[in-house]
C-alpha cells in the first residue's frame, strides 16, 4: 500500500498524527541531515503498522516535506 507523509523534522516529540486513510503526519527529532529525519520516519512508520523497517520503502519525496512510502507488509 502507498502511504503519503507530511514530514515534521526536528521537532521535541515524535508522534503520528493520521489525516486521511492514506494519508499521515509524522513528526520526528531527527534533523534532514544525511537522510536521518528519512530513517526515523521508516522506523515510526515500522512500528505504527506493526512490520519491520525492511518492508517500508520511501519511493518519492526523499528532500521534500511530502513524501510516498510503500509498505509491504506481509499478512501472517
């Protein structure tokens, strides 16, 4: 499934805020730097959706507030 992101980098308190069924806003200590604040949103998102990091993959959006995951999770 596509999961659309409005980034919040460099913020005192990571949270998730869901706005639509497709459509969230994760905020995230991380600053942009080196593809940090990325990372720790594939890992917020991880947890959220109950699946590893490895099944999150970020397809647009990698130096833009709005972005595009995909999620591969695999039902058991």
């Amino acid at each position: 499934m596509l999961i659309k992101v409005k980034a919040f980098p460099g913020v005192s308190k990571t949270k998730i805020e869901k706005k639509d069924q497709d459509f969230l806003e994760v905020y995230v200590r991380e600053k942009p730097i080196q593809g940090r604040a990325n990372q720790a949103i594939i890992s917020v998102l991880a947890k959220y959706f109950n699946c590893s990091e490895s099944e999150i993959k970020l397809v647009k959006g990698f130096q833009e507030r709005n972005k595009i995951f995909l999620i591969k999770k695999h039902d058991n």
